[in-house]
C-alpha cells in the first residue's frame, strides 16, 4: 500500500486503514474473495477509496437491506460473482412481551455488549417500534441464542429468522443544511445543536461525545465524509456530503441528524 494514503485520513484512522488494506492484499494474493467483519459508514468510504485504483479487485457491501448502516465488505476478483450467502449474516428476533414493556436501542446494544462481543461482530439493530431485530455475523448466532435470556429486567428469547423477515427500520433521521466556518467536530456540533462550543467542549471532556462510536477527546478533530457523532442527550448527525464553500467562505454541508 503506498504510504501516501494516510494523507488523505485521520491520524487514528491508520490501523483501519492497515486493516482494510490487509484483507486487500489477500484478496491479491490468494486470487479469492475476503469478507471483513461489519465496517460503520467511514470504514466502508475508506475501502472504497484504497480500491479505487484496482481494477483486479472489486468490493461489495451487504447489511441486510440497502439502507443497512453497518455492513460487511466482500473484497473478491473479478471472475467471482457474489451472493448474499458469502456475507454469512444472521437475523435475530428479540421475543419479549410487547403489550407491556418497550425496549430501547440501548438497552438492547448493552445487553450485547455485555456478553463479550465485539462491535465489528454485529450489524444494524433493527426496529419499527415493536418489533427489535438485530444483523450479526452467522458464526455468533447460536452463541447469543443460548447467552441472552434478559434485556434490562425483561426476559427475552432470541430466535434466529430468514433475512426476508425483517421489519421495515423505524427512521429517525432528518436531512439539513448548514454552513460552518471548519469541519472540527466541536464546531458541527455547536451548528447542528445550536449550542456553545464552550458547552460542546464540556459535553466532550465528560467523554459524551463519539465518533464512530468511539470516545472523541479533542474539539479541534476534523470530521470527515460519512463520519457518525454521537452526541449524549442530543441525538446523532452523518455527515453525507460537503457541498463546498458559500460566498461567505463557510463549508457548507449536509448532514442527517437525529434529535432527541
């Protein structure tokens, strides 16, 4: 991989990059196709970018549905033609008492946590407000089915289920447009929230604030194309495009942002 690359992405983002360029290099070598574990949306714009100069090695991504946020990459030659099975993902329901308890997104993420997974191992928590489903990798399922019986004080059963049974994403996301004079995070925030970044700047030294779901410890980190921040107590925003500069000299850009 040419070292140049780093260049063009956070100091940070190197072990990703390594790692992408890694199932790369194997796909290369042994001429076969390479599944990664589920990537966020920057993992997947990184890999598309160290591709885009290769014209022996293709990449697919697959969630589940098209709209899937978390998927898993497919690196393969251009002989192969991929399936859905290569992806090797599970759908899981969470069975619990609908009429009487009401789940949420961190109470299920949680849960899973706490059984000693990985984030990469698991995809798209999946909601349409009383149906909860989540995508994980196939090798995990049976392990999971067998460890989760309570989310919170609720008792729940997980049941492995086909991919076409999955419900239709409740979503939160709503598209804007704002202009900002830098693309440091502590400054997105404060645009899209309408909050100091003196109380931005207190939000991230009480480490409640994530960048692809990472803890972000510095206000003058630069966001970049399809990066997530998570804000506690205020909701997410995507960074879906940079729309260039306005006349006043902003950056103007289009984020999705969830409010709570």
């Amino acid at each position: 991989m040419n070292k140049e690359v780093y260049q063009h992405f956070r100091t940070e983002e190197r072990a990703v990059i390594d790692s992408l360029a890694d199932y790369i290099s194997q796909a290369q070598a042994e001429y076969r196709p390479v599944l990664t574990h589920f990537l966020d949306p920057r993992q997947q714009h990184i890999a598309q970018f160290l591709l885009q100069d290769d014209d022996l090695i293709k990449v697919m991504a697959e969630g589940g549905t098209k709209e899937a946020e978390r998927k898993r990459l497919l690196f393969y030659p251009t002989y192969y033609e991929p399936t859905l099975a290569d992806f090797e993902l599970q759908l899981l329901e969470i069975n619990y008492p609908t009429k009487f308890v009401t789940l949420t997104h961190g109470q299920v993420l949680g849960t899973l946590a706490n059984c000693g997974l990985e984030r990469d191992v698991l995809g798209d928590i999946i909601t349409d407000l009383t149906h909860w489903q989540i995508i994980v990798q196939e090798n995990i399922s049976d392990y999971l089915v067998q460890q989760v019986e309570r989310i919170g004080k609720t008792n729940v059963r997980l049941e492995k289920i086909q991919l076409s049974e999955m419900v239709s994403q409740h979503n939160d996301w709503e598209i804007e447009t704002l202009s900002v004079s830098s693309l440091r995070i502590d400054t997105v925030i404060s645009g899209v929230y309408n909050i100091s970044r003196k109380r931005v700047k207190d939000l991230i030294n009480a480490k409640k604030v994530q960048l692809n779901w990472m803890v972000s410890e510095k206000p003058d980190t630069e966001v970049g194309l399809l990066d997530i921040i998570s804000v506690r107590g205020f909701g997410r925003i995507k960074l879906q495009d940079i729309l260039g500069m306005s006349k006043r000299g902003k950056q103007r850009l289009e984020v999705a942002v969830i409010r709570k």
